[in-house]
C-alpha cells in the first residue's frame, strides 16, 4: 500500500515524532524533559515550554531518520487526548499549522487507543508477536488502569477501569512517601527485585466487578509509615527494599484479581499489556506466569513502546486513515479520558 504516517506525540512530558510506513517503523524520535524531576512531578507548564521548544527538531529528526519528505507523507497523526491540556494544545497546533503548511490530511488520535495498538508497530528485523482479535488489554499508565476489550484496530469497549487512582499514581506517591524521586516507578521496582515481598501487607480494596482503586493501599501505606517511625526513626532506611516488594507486589495481586475475572467472564484468553508501568518487571512476569498457568497468549510490548511514544500514535494513525476517519482543522485537544466516552 506505500502509506506513510507522520505521528507526533505530546500529552505530557515527552515529545515525540515517528514515522512508519505500512506499519513498519522508519523512526521514533523523543526528548523528555528532566525539569520536573526537581519538583516531584510534572508541572504542566513547565511541560508545555519544553513542547514549544522540542517539537519543530523532534519532527524533523524523525523525518531525517525515515529518509522520508513531506512531500512522501500521506497523513499526520497526533495526540487529541487526554493529557495536560497545555501540553496537547502544543501538539496539536503544531500539528494542525503542518498540515496546513503541507495539505496533508490530519488524523486525531486517543492516546489510550495508540498504547494498546503498540502491539502493531513492527519493526524491521525483529520479531513481532501481534495478539489476535479480540483481546484483553490490561492498560497501565500514569493517570489511567483499565481492562479494554478489542475487537479490531479501531473497535474498542472498556470492561473495567479505576474509580480513583491509577496503578502508576499510586507507584509514583508510594515513591515520593519513601523520598525515591521521580518518576517513582521504575525506582520501586528496581528495589522491590532486592526485597522480601512477603515481609509487609497492606490493605487491599473491595470493588465489585472489573473496576479498580488504589487510593485505599496508597493511605494504608501512609499510616503504616506514619505509625512505624513513631516508633523507630530509621525504619524507612532500613527496610527500603522489602517496604517497595511488598507494595509493589500488592499493587500487582490487585491488577490481576481483575483481569483474571474479565478472562473468566469473557472467555477470551489473548491477554495483552500496555502503558507505561508494563515496563514494570514485576508485572511483566506476573502476567506472563499467570498466562502459563491458566493457558493464556501473553503480549508484552517492547519496552520502547511502553513511553509516551509517537510510534503508536502513527500506527493508530495508519489503521484511522484506511477507514478514512480524518479530523478538521478547527478540532479542539481534549484533556479527559471521559470526553471520550468509551470509544
């Protein structure tokens, strides 16, 4: 089909350009944005300056790194929504002035929809192990958890998602009550691979059906510390690593308590991952032991593919333009997943 995607991507704090053809990956460019780690978190306006800055170089060394023109590209992609709201109104002005510029048509994207289909990109010389429809997508990144059943490309139904917190925030303040940093996932992972994660429980939710929480165990393991060095000063430093396999670990019993209902209910047993915190080690292992024992197909996406990327906003793009499904010029960003709908 010779189709070339032009994809950009700026939800939060990353920006990132990429272009694939035939759903083949030609470049994946990103620059992230070290500021927010001073302050704990992303401060959204902190985060759209470094858009403005980042977005016209990234696009072009993305472009540079394809061989490909604009002239060779048949559509642009990008990121609607959700996100910060300031961030994506860099991406999308950006995006919308380059079609003007080129006459390129111009493809919305959901964010939440192009990490699923990160499972699509291919990659030239490497093996690519696609799930078959429909599947199961358990969907873990910073500001959302859901389980997604999907049909094909573009046809989507939430079976489940949180009532509160996401997995990822509670990673991220579990992080920031130890004084780990940010982003605090990745930190409590590495440590949980050196701790006992039996030695410590926290309070689990009761949630009918497939939806989740995890404000209660992010509480429980606030009074739990609270109480603890009352007692004794230095219990933080000394039990660190047990502290972070124990919480990461019930964060994890609680993800799959879910999933595995919405495999019984469903019937489906293609089960595939998603969003940032699948870079998670622990999760990653879980789901495939778990896939093992109750005879499930496992997909878990490149480790490359669990950022905010700007390969799965192409690749999204891509199976978006063969329905013909293009965005006018005057289309507004949308920062919350709920203005979507469950589409």
């Amino acid at each position: 089909m010779n189709l070339t995607i032009l994809g950009i991507e700026s939800s939060c704090d990353d920006t990132s350009a990429a272009v694939i053809r035939d759903e083949y990956l030609l470049s994946n460019v990103m620059a992230s944005q070290e500021v927010h780690r001073r302050y704990g978190g992303v401060v959204p306006e902190l985060a759209s300056r470094a858009h403005q800055q980042n977005i016209l170089p990234v696009v072009s060394q993305a472009l540079d790194q394809a061989g490909v023109t604009m002239d060779e590209v048949d559509a642009l992609a990008f990121t609607r929504g959700p996100g910060l709201l300031g961030s994506l109104l860099v991406g999308t002005s950006f995006t919308k002035g380059l079609a003007v510029a080129s006459g390129k048509p111009l493809i919305e994207v959901n964010h939440l929809q192009g990490h699923i289909l990160s499972h699509f990109v291919k990659v030239p010389g490497a093996e690519n192990r696609q799930p078959k429809f429909p599947f199961l997508c358990l969907l873990v990144s910073g500001g959302h958890t859901q389980i997604v059943r999907v049909d094909n490309h573009l046809d989507f139904e939430i079976l489940g998602r949180t009532i509160d917190d996401a997995v990822g925030e509670a990673f991220d303040k579990c992080a920031k009550l130890m004084d780990l940093g940010y982003p605090g996932g990745p930190v409590v992972d590495r440590l949980a691979k050196e701790g006992d994660p039996k030695r410590f429980r926290f309070a689990k939710p009761n949630i009918p059906g497939l939806d989740y929480s995890f404000s209660g165990i992010k509480t429980s393991l606030l009074y739990f510390l609270r109480d603890q060095l009352k007692e004794d000063p230095d219990f933080l430093k000394n039990n660190m690593a047990d502290l972070c396999a124990s919480f990461q670990k019930d964060l994890i019993d609680i993800l799959l308590k879910k999933l595995i209902l919405a495999v019984k209910e469903t019937g489906i047993r293609e089960v595939a991952l998603s969003g940032g915190v699948s870079a998670n080690s622990g999760l990653r292992g879980r789901i495939e032991e778990e896939g093992r024992k109750r005879g499930w197909n496992t997909y878990l996406p490149a480790l490359r593919f669990t950022t905010d990327n700007a390969a799965m906003i192409a690749i999204t793009g891509y199976y978006r333009y063969q329905r013909g499904l293009f965005a006018p010029l005057d289309i507004a960003p949308i920062s919350r997943s709920a203005e979507y709908g469950d589409r």
